[in-house]
C-alpha cells in the first residue's frame, strides 16, 4: 500500500518532468498547470508527503475545459484522501480510509465505483513512496523497518541526491501511480479535488516490504491509456494494471514516521553500520556487506 509519499519538486519544475504525446508522430509537450482551488490548501513541496496534503496530479484536461482534448494532460493540486461526494460537514471529518483503493471490487464500491465510471482517472506524481515492511506485525509500525521505493534510474541518477536528476546521460524518473479523483463543495461553493492510490496484490520486490502496493504506471503510453478515458474503457483500463518490477528499493531511518519530519533527512539510505543492528532484509546491496561486518565482529569476541 502507499502511506507516504516524496514530492519535493516544485510545481514548476515538475511539468519539465513530465511530458506526453498525444499521437506517436505529434510533438512533445508538457502539461499546463491549472490553478489553486482546494478549500485554501495548497501544494508544499515536501519529503514527507502525508494524507490530507496536496500534490499535484496528471489528468485528462477535458475535465476541467471542455473544449480541450482528451489525450491533453493537465497538472491539477489535489488533496491525498478522497471525500466522499456525499458528505455533510467538514470534509476532514467522513471517517474514512480513502488514501489508498483496492482494484478488486472498485467498479463496484459506492465511493470509488462511480468516478471510475465518470472517468476521473489520475496519475499520481512522486519521487518515491515510503513502505513499512508488513511482514512482522508483532511490531508496531514504528518500529518496522521502513524502506523507501522509487523507479529505476540511470546509472549515475541518485533519488537522495537532487543533483545527480539532471545529467547529461540521465535524468530523475517519476514515479507515477494510477489513482482515481472526485470533486467534493462545502455549504458555501467552495470546491476541494481529492485523490486516492489504487493498490493490487504485490508481488516481486513489492511482495518482500508488504502485501499490497501501488499500481505503477511505467510507460508514456501507460500514463496516456490511464488519462484518456475516452479512448481506453474502464475494464481496459483497470486490466493493465499490473505489479510493476522496474523498481527500485533502500532502507531508510523511521525519523520518517513522524509526518511533521519535511526535510530531505527522510529519503536517505541508513548507513549499514546501523542497519547491521536492526536486522533489516537482506538485499543484494547489504548482504555482502553485512556479512563482512559480522565476520569482523565475531573475530574482535573471539
């Protein structure tokens, strides 16, 4: 599943990452950025995404022009946690869980079934996502190892390190996960977009952190299927979701669980002495060097 996030681009600097083409032989373009009108909330580039923030996402820009064309992309500040269309009062008030669906059984649900249907498909935009490892629940979330999982890159591309996003042999790779969107008003007009992350069984990498994860979108043409509901259909759409395995993982510190943590302290990996420590799972980066480690200290007992 996805409980937190990583978007620290600035809303200018993200349109330069992302760009679509509406047909194979047109030009490359980058989606406009449409204009603040969630209840007062604003977008705030940060390390720390949490629920009930706002970030921007891509959407098909009919919805909001109607002379626009369904294959053009739009950048529109949405809230993380759909509300319910029907709901009454304070919109933080609902009760419900809605940062992240399940694609089994969506077309059916009373919240999720009819924006699928309205076409409201998004794609979720971010540097990274943060998972807490799920497999040992005799341990409270704080406690459970929390890694941090993001695309695979170019050689020389670091996710921690914002100045290796823009080589002249590579460059940062979003991650973009399929996400559906609805339009909520209070009593008085205002209007507040909200989101929600459709998540599938894991498997692969995904499967070794936890059960569920986010269904990422890899390709342009993935994306571009996603946005144009015109074009593709619901049950289309919803069947080319699949685990994605060109993902990439490091571990990193729980200064992360506390949602007022923003600073870029959150994605950086844990240095191995002190994974050595806490036991995290053993992957092809670490093992060899905690074996070291071990050895090293096994020789200074005996």
């Amino acid at each position: 599943m996805c409980g937190r996030m990583c978007l620290s681009l600035k809303a200018k600097e993200l349109k330069d990452y992302c760009q679509y083409q509406k047909t194979r032989e047109s030009e490359v373009e980058h989606p406009r950025y449409h204009k603040e009108f969630n209840c007062g909330k604003k977008y705030e580039p940060s390390f720390n995404v949490a629920p009930t923030d706002v970030t921007p996402v891509l959407v098909s820009a009919i919805h909001f022009d109607e002379s626009a064309d369904a294959a053009d992309q739009l950048l529109v500040p949405m809230m993380w946690g759909m509300v319910p269309r029907w709901h009454n009062g304070d919109y933080r008030k609902h009760g419900l869980s809605t940062i992240n669906c399940r694609r089994e059984g969506l077309s059916s649900s009373t919240l999720y079934g009819p924006p699928m249907e309205a076409g409201k498909r998004c794609v979720v935009l971010c540097e990274g996502i943060f998972a807490w490892q799920g497999k040992n629940r005799s341990k409270k979330r704080g406690e459970r190892p929390v890694f941090y999982v993001y695309m695979l890159q170019d050689e020389k591309v670091k996710v921690e390190d914002r100045a290796t996003w823009d080589l002249a042999d590579g460059h940062l790779k979003l991650l973009r996960m399929a996400g559906l969107f609805d339009e909520w008003e209070d009593e008085n007009g205002n209007k507040l977009y909200s989101y929600t992350v459709i998540t599938l069984e894991a498997k692969g990498q995904f499967a070794e952190i936890n059960q569920r994860s986010p269904a990422i979108l890899e390709t342009d043409e993935q994306v571009s299927d996603w946005l144009d509901y015109n074009r593709v259909p619901a049950d289309r759409a919803l069947s080319m979701l699949q685990p994605c395995e060109a993902i990439r993982r490091h571990r990193v510190s729980n200064y992360v669980n506390n949602p007022r943590h923003k600073s870029d302290q959150c994605n950086k990996p844990v240095p191995v002495l002190q994974m050595v420590a806490t036991r995290p799972i053993a992957t092809p980066e670490n093992v060899f060097m905690l074996s070291w480690l071990r050895k090293g200290k096994q020789k200074e007992t005996s």
